[in-house]
C-alpha cells in the first residue's frame, strides 16, 4: 500500500484458502522462533488474556493445532467445552472450547511446549491444506452469538488469526518487540479491518501505523470518526485487550 493511500474497506480483497495456508506457514514459522526465546522465569508471567499466563496461552495455541488435525479431537473439545462455558463463565462457547483444551493438556511442561508447537502445528497446516472445498463451506459453526460461520473461515484464517494475537500477547508479556510486516502482519491487519467493517454502520477513518500499517476508511472520501494509532494496538483493541474508544467500540472476535 502506497503511504497515504486510503483504502476503502469494502474494495480489501478477503484472505482466502491458498493464501491463508502460506500466512498461516509464515505464522507458524514465527510463533515457533518466539517460543524458543521464552526464558525459564517468564512461562508464569501474565498476559492481556487475564485467565491466563504465558504458559496457558502457548498450552492453548498447542490444543488447537491439535483439533484442526484430527476430527476426533475436535468434536472432543467441543462436546467438552459446551459443558465448561457455563462453569468458567464464559461469555462465547469458544471460551469453553479453550477450556477443554486446556484442561486436557495440564501435564505439558514449560520443556516440552517449544517443540509440541512444531510437532502439531505441521500436522495441522497439512490437514487444512487439505481439507475439500464442500466441507469447508458447510455452516456449522457458531463461536458467538447469532455469528454463524462456515467451517472454511476457522479453518482458513480464523486460526491463524488466534496463533498471530497470542504472538502479539506473548511478546507484550515477555518484553519482547513485536517484528510486525507489511507482506505477513499488514495483510492479516488488512483482513481484520475488512471482515470489522462488515459488523457496523457507522463511518471510520483508520490511520494505522507501523509496518503493518494502513489508512482505512469506510466511504472512498474518509469520514466519521478518525483514529491514529499503532495497527498492532488497534487489532488489539477490536479483539478485547486494551480500552476501546469512539468507533473502536464495535468489537471483532479474533
């Protein structure tokens, strides 16, 4: 994107099966980097997901790979978690899907999370790759409220879109700089503020700084409220960390 440039939102082509499965590659890719960084004292330091600390949160990551692998898993941790939602006062049936994930892998240790991630995180990427054009357009999820989504958005980026938040998560918690891209991090930015778009009305201007930056709009001449900050910490914003204000008050669940 051109410095300057304001991008409509609506005219943001979507992330689709053969890109997200390269993204979802490089993701993969980095977050592994990341995990092998992480020092002995700093697996139960917390993070901006208050129920959980650096541990949990990789513990999380490793679960879901799990899942997307292997059907059996999956339909576990869904059938698990509809019964922990309730329990955990969850908010969305996700948030007892997470749960189950977690639960059931209580004995991983800080030593063996680096490389358990590189394990399943190939066997999951090959499962997806693979996973037939019919199946993934099947509606059968509902992560939220009156949000029902086919199959393929999980499976094509909405998992991909959980490793890359955590990434941020775990660099904020460990101190670590978030190395963010205009070819990886601005193209998921991207698709974030697109899919954003489609769940209000009301007109914006994002100003979004950084690497991954971007000037988004809803009109093709901007309009409505303008927001200058950083792409990271306005993806963060929309996903629940930090404190929304004006137009950032319309939420997306990554």
């Amino acid at each position: 994107m051109t410095a300057g440039t304001v991008t409509q939102a609506a005219t943001i082509p979507r992330i689709h099966h053969e890109e997200a499965m390269t993204i979802t590659a490089e993701e993969n890719r980095r977050l592994g980097d990341l995990l092998v960084a992480i020092k002995p004292d700093q697996w139960s330091l917390p993070t901006d997901c208050t129920r959980w600390d650096v541990r949990a949160i990789v513990v999380h990551l490793i679960a879901g790979p799990e899942a997307q692998a292997s059907v059996i898993e999956f339909v576990r941790q869904v059938v698990v978690g509809s019964r922990l939602t309730k329990q955990i006062g969850g908010i969305y049936p996700v948030d007892g899907w997470n749960e189950a994930g977690l639960r059931a892998r209580s004995p991983l240790t800080p030593a063996d999370l680096p490389q358990s991630w590189s394990s399943v995180a190939a066997k999951a990427l090959h499962a997806r790759r693979r996973m037939p054009r019919p199946i993934r357009a099947l509606p059968l999820l509902r992560p939220a409220p009156k949000m029902w989504k086919p199959l393929g958005y999980l499976y094509d980026i909405g998992f991909t879109r959980d490793v890359w938040m955590h990434r941020v998560d775990l660099s904020h918690a460990i101190g670590r700089t978030f190395d963010a891209t205009a070819a990886q991090d601005g193209r998921i930015v991207a698709d974030i503020i697109a899919e954003w778009a489609t769940t209000h009305e009301d007109p914006f201007t994002l100003n979004l700084s950084g690497p991954a930056g971007g000037i988004y709009s809803r009109d093709p001449v901007p309009t409505g409220d303008r927001i200058d900050m950083d792409a990271i910490d306005c993806c963060r914003i929309l996903s629940g960390r930090g404190t929304p204000f004006g137009v950032l008050h319309h939420p997306l669940l990554l």
